[in-house]
C-alpha cells in the first residue's frame, strides 16, 4: 500500500482546509493509499518561502526520510507561488522518488503520463539554469568590454602602507585593523601573507 501525505494551505484565517483535505482524503481512498500525515499552513501566503511556512518545511523534511510515497494538494497554487521554488520542490520529489498528485491539475506521477511531466519540469529548470549561466557570462563579457574592472575594488596605496604599517608595530589584531582602516579582514591577511612572504 502506498503511503501518502496530503499539504492543505490557505492564506488567511478566515478560510478553512477543511474541503481541501475532505477531496484528497476521498481520492487516497479510491487509490488504496494510506495517509500518514496531513500537513497544513493556516494564514500563510504561498509566496512565502520555506521556512515562513512551518508544515511546508516538515513535509519537506520527511520526504527526505521517507516517510511517504506520494505528496497530495489540492491545486499547484498551494505548494507555492515562485515558479522557482516549486520546481525546486518538483525537482526534490523527484530525486527522493517521491510521487505528486494534484487534484486542479490532473496531474499524477503514479501514472506514465505523470512521470513524463516530472520528465519535462527537470528540462524546463536545467534550460533555466543554463540560460541565466549564459546570461551572467553575456553580462560579465559586456563590463569588461567596457572597460569596467570585475571582482574588488583595488586597495589604494596609502592604505596598503597604513596595514602593512600596523601589520609591522603590532599590537592589533587583523579583525581590528581591518575596521580601523575600513577594508574586509581579507586584505589584512593577503598583505600580512605578502610580507611573511618578503620576509
């Protein structure tokens, strides 16, 4: 028998779960699943991220203990709102093995059908994820090209000497002259590694 878990998810308090969990309740038991545990997010938008959302963020992490075979929610729209994030959810299901159906949907990975669409959403983000690559490269082309420098900005010189100075007496700690003269901890360390270097 495979075991299922049903998200209920409304956005304000004045709404109820209720006929949400009753449709998916009657379709497991058509199918012969067995409800493990129903999460529900009461008052809580789906635009919101994981961890704003306490029964979202446990039904993600028994997935991953796999305590069920099959997430169940009434409409797409419940899971979450950022197409990013519920491809990412799509995605994890689908690596745990975890099945989905969602009732507004039609959408069921228990079947072929459903399977293919799991199929199709892991091209649909690896072409996203490709395509913001190829732009952060276009984008990286373009400064360069224009004469902008990447990365840091250069330390100027006076600064340099004014560390590498108290680098020299002592007495201060990296964390301290770093705030004294305004720079990241980093740079202290690259000029304290240059003069152990020369030294």
């Amino acid at each position: 028998m495979r075991r299922a878990a049903i998200y209920v998810r409304v956005s304000t308090d004045e709404q109820t779960v209720a006929n949400q969990e009753r449709e998916l309740r009657d379709v497991a038991a058509r199918a012969g699943w067995d409800i493990v545990e129903v999460y529900a997010d009461h008052g809580i938008s789906g635009a919101k991220g994981r961890d704003k959302r306490p029964a979202f963020d446990k039904l993600c992490k028994d997935a991953a203990r796999r305590r069920f075979d099959v997430v169940m929610s009434w409409s797409v729209d419940r899971l979450g709102r950022s197409l990013q994030d519920l491809v990412g959810f799509l995605a994890d299901l689908h690596a745990l093995k975890v099945d989905l159906f969602l009732q507004q949907q039609g959408i069921d990975t228990t079947t072929p059908a459903g399977k293919a669409l799991f199929q199709l959403l892991g091209v649909f983000a690896e072409f996203e994820r490709s395509m913001i690559r190829d732009r952060t490269k276009a984008g990286l082309a373009r400064a360069v090209a224009q004469g902008k420098s990447l990365g840091r900005p250069k330390t100027d010189a006076k600064t340099e000497r004014a560390i590498r100075d108290a680098l020299a007496v002592g007495g201060e700690g990296m964390h301290k002259i770093a705030r004294r003269l305004g720079v990241g901890t980093g740079t202290v360390q690259r000029i304290r590694a240059e003069m152990a270097a020369a030294a």
